[in-house]
C-alpha cells in the first residue's frame, strides 16, 4: 500500500479540513511555523499510534476550532495500490471492493478521529450499501446475517460472514442505494479486524532533526531498530524463527513435563499444584529481542554522544545504503520514511549526495519519501513534481508545484514563495525571462532612474541613466566595475517585486 492522501482538520494550524496529495517523494516547503513537520507528526500518531515518537495531547487541538466547543482532531489516510485480497474477518481472505469498504475512487480511506485529543475511533470511509435490506452487514453478528438469508439466496459458505454478506448484497444488487458513509471498524463483527487490516499499512518511520542528545536518543538508534522491523517482515524468516521457538517450547516443556514427574514421585500433592508457564511461539516478540541494538563509536562512544553532523552523517548514509539495498532486492515490505530537515549540520556537498539518495530510495519498490526543509539549495536540487508547497493566504493549503501555474518554471520563484527567498540569481532570472520576452522596454517604460558609471574598453567612464533593475543587472554581470555604489538589499527586494508584478501582469 502507498499513500495517495491525506486529510487533517482541527489539528494544530489546520483547522478546516484539507486534503493533500502523496507522491512517491514529497518534499515539503513553507515559511517558518507554516505547518510542514505537523503533516509529518500527524503521520507519526496515525501510523504508530501513540508509540512512535509523537504523542497526541489536548495542545494539538486547532485553538480556534476549540473555542467554537470542537475538539476532534481528525487525521484520515488514502491509500492505493492495495493487496489482491487481505484478512479483515477472522482468517476469511477477502476483498475490500466485494465487501464495499473502498471509497468512490475504489481508495482505501482509513479516518482516525481523536475526541478532545483522546483515545482515537477508527473508521473506514466507504462508498456503500445504505438500503435497510441490506445496510450495516459488517456490524451484524453471524447470528443476524444468517437470519437475513433466504431460500433464494445462493451462499457458497454459512460458515463464512463474508460469504454470507456477499450472498445477500448480490440479491440486493439492483437496489444497494449505495453512498459514501463511515464505519466504525472497532464495531465490525469480525476478530480484531483493524489489527487484520493494520498488518497490510506501511511501516511509518519519522526521524526529526532536533533530537535530543541522550543515551536513548532514537535519532541513531531508530535506523537499526527499522532494520530489524523490515527484516522481520521476511515470512520465510519468521517461519525459520517460528520453528526454532516450537522446537524451544517442546523441548522445555519435555523438561518441564520429567521435573513434574518426578517431583510426583516425592510430593504429589506439590506435583498437582504445579502448571508450566512456557510462551508460545506467536506470542514471542522478536522485535524486543533485537530492542539494544546500537552503533557505537572508538571505545564504544554511542554515537549520539558525537557531534550532530556525525550524528546526521550516518543516518545520510543509512538511507543511501538503503536506496542501494531495496533497488535490488524484490518484495520489500511497504514504507514510509518521514525526515525532518535532512540538509541540517550537513556540508553542501552531503545534502547533494543525500537528494539523490532520497530521489533514488523513492524510486524504489514499495517507498515512499516525505521530506521537510528551509533550505533553498534543496529545492534547487528537487525537481517540480517532488515539491508541496504550504501557502497560509487567502486559506491555508498544501499545494503540488505545477511548473504551468508559475510565471515561469524556476525554482528560485518556488523559493521565493515558500521562504521569501530573494537573492541576484532571481533577479538575473527575471530579468532575463523579462528581455527573452521582447518586453524589457514596456517594463522600462515610465520608472525613474538613476545615474550609473559605465566604463569602456578604453577605461574612459561614461554617465548613464538605468532603472534600479538595470542598474542592478550591470553590477550583477559587470562585478570587475566598482565605479558604482553596490546595489542595497532593499533595491534588489524592490526591483524583484516590481518585475515579478510585471510578469504576472503580462500573462494575466
């Protein structure tokens, strides 16, 4: 499964409910406290529930949508490309379309809603049969669907509920009144379906920049400890473990079995009291036997004990030996890896190594890639289709990059709208864009100007007259000319919001 959306309403800034759309590699960009790392944490709660490393509190409640008395945070997924078939009832393969639990776009639409912040209802938003003949059949117990069975009916197996409510949907089918509803999956009558149904999600991994730096910091460990969940997700591994642990159980409850017989022999009524507590295989954790794993420096230094940039340059090259690893490697488990800032204490030249390792791990089988950053040198190391960009005016939205909604396709103009960012490199390029358009003299037309030196190839200085853009264009092309007074930041500021309003003016 992959992420094709995700909804959030009333959850930190987000307050009215929005939609954003997943690709493969989402990069996401915005001014400060815009609400990039929330898209990440709401994940984090979604995914892990409550133990990853974001805890949901009443704090996250959008604060005006508590003034208004509401207070449920709702964090809702889409997913695609879903299984064949999975288990939702019982151990009864099944498929999520023939048991109307897709939405209207045939998507898996999982609802997570968190009551003032509290313990979470989890729904399935479902494009489905509201006809009283045949609606609610998931919240019927065996019992009830049976009664709904008649004689006409063709039901390939009783036994089976899914079976059952096929049988019956089928005899309804020219009158489902179908329509998009929520259903509880808690209430649906089948053993543990939302832990059936959670087994098929991806793994959800978040790693934050601004870790703290302790013994447990997770930030370095977390790395490892996804690996052993990724390698335990092998089934024929699990299966050479699970036969190991059957062959551990017998044995000991041979051992078991000969102490209590000869304890007969002496005591009884001691040996008859007794009863051999021994875990069965599927209730072993295997997880927690690999839970100290940990990467260790010269005169074993946890490496979070190191300097950040150390601390960030392995988890760099975690993820470029895992881009490596799951290219070659074939049936991979789903995931989902969420870093925060990966260009932080990193030199240039390891952010460019680490965007294409995130541009190569997205590519991968089964991976997703969500990223946030301040950095424009990122983006300028992205392509268009790999940005999100978070806008607060006129309403608060996340919204893919679209080279054609540009004024022209540049990511210093996708800087600029996600940081403000205004540097002589835009300028150049919108001036540029500006005269490659024949339109530099209607832009001229009418701005003052001021008096700048230019000097001939014989060295003899000329007086000339250049609107602040031109002036700025010179010194930016002609830096060997210091008969000039530098250009101030507030007339590149100025001339770049004076020519960015032309351009979109001109293709209004």
């Amino acid at each position: 499964m992959k992420i094709e959306k995700i909804i959030l309403a009333n959850f930190r800034s987000y307050k009215d409910e929005i939609e954003i759309d997943f690709d493969d590699l989402n990069v996401f960009v915005g001014r400060n406290d815009i609400g990039k790392s929330t898209i990440l944490e709401a994940l984090d709660i979604f995914f892990n529930e409550n133990k990853g490393i974001i805890k949901i509190d009443k704090d996250d409640v959008n604060k005006q949508a508590k003034a208004e008395e509401d207070t449920d945070i709702k964090i809702g997924v889409v997913f695609g490309d879903l299984p064949p078939t999975l288990t939702i009832d019982a151990t009864n393969p099944t498929k999520l379309d023939e048991e109307y639990l897709l939405n209207k776009d045939d998507k898996l639409e999982v609802i997570k809603v968190f009551p003032n912040a509290g313990k979470e209802k989890i729904f399935v938003k479902a494009f489905h049969p509201t006809n009283p003949a045949c609606a609610n059949l998931h919240l019927k117990k065996q019992a009830e669907l049976k009664k709904l069975l008649t004689d006409e009916m063709e039901c390939a197996d009783k036994t089976k509920n899914s079976e059952v409510r096929k049988a019956i949907w089928s005899h309804h089918a020219e009158d489902l009144q179908l329509d998009d509803i929520n259903i509880e999956l808690t209430k649906i009558d089948a053993k543990n379906s939302w832990e059936q149904l959670k087994s098929y999600l991806p793994m959800y991994a978040l790693f934050q920049s601004d870790r703290k730096n302790s013994d447990g910091d997770s930030e370095i460990q977390n790395p490892l400890k996804l690996a052993v969940q990724e390698i335990l997700k092998d089934q024929r591994l699990m299966d050479s473990l699970n036969a190991v642990a059957v062959e551990v159980e017998a044995k000991l409850n041979e051992v078991a079995g000969k102490t209590l017989e000869k304890l007969n022999e002496m005591n009884p009524e001691i040996a008859d009291s007794l009863t051999p507590v021994i875990p069965s295989a599927e209730s072993l954790k295997w997880v927690d036997v690999f839970k100290s794993v940990s990467i260790t420096g010269d005169e074993d230094i946890p490496i979070n004990k190191r300097g950040s940039g150390v601390k960030r340059l392995v988890l760099l090259n975690f993820f470029r030996a895992e881009a490596e690893r799951r290219k070659n490697e074939s049936n991979v488990p789903d995931i989902i890896y969420a870093i925060e800032e990966p260009e932080t204490s990193q030199h240039p030249s390891h952010q460019r190594k680490l965007i294409e390792a995130f541009k190569e791990l997205s590519q991968s089988e089964n991976t997703q890639v969500l990223l946030t950053t301040h950095s424009p040198s990122i983006v300028k190391l992205l392509d268009f289709e790999h940005l999100k960009l978070i806008k607060k005016e006129p309403i608060k939205e996340v919204v893919s990059v679209e080279r054609s909604e540009l004024p022209y396709p540049s990511l210093n103009e996708v800087n600029f709208l996600a940081f403000g960012e205004s540097n002589d490199e835009y300028h150049n390029e919108l001036y540029g864009y500006i005269e490659s358009e024949q339109l530099l003299n209607d832009y001229k037309n009418g701005k003052p100007t001021i008096t700048y030196i230019r000097v001939k190839r014989n060295g003899e200085l000329l007086e000339e007259q250049k609107i602040v853009s031109e002036y700025i264009r010179h010194q930016i092309h002609h830096p060997e000319n210091v008969e000039n007074a530098p250009y101030t930041d507030e007339q590149l500021q100025s001339s770049i919001g004076a020519m960015r309003i032309f351009v979109q003016e001109q293709l209004a």
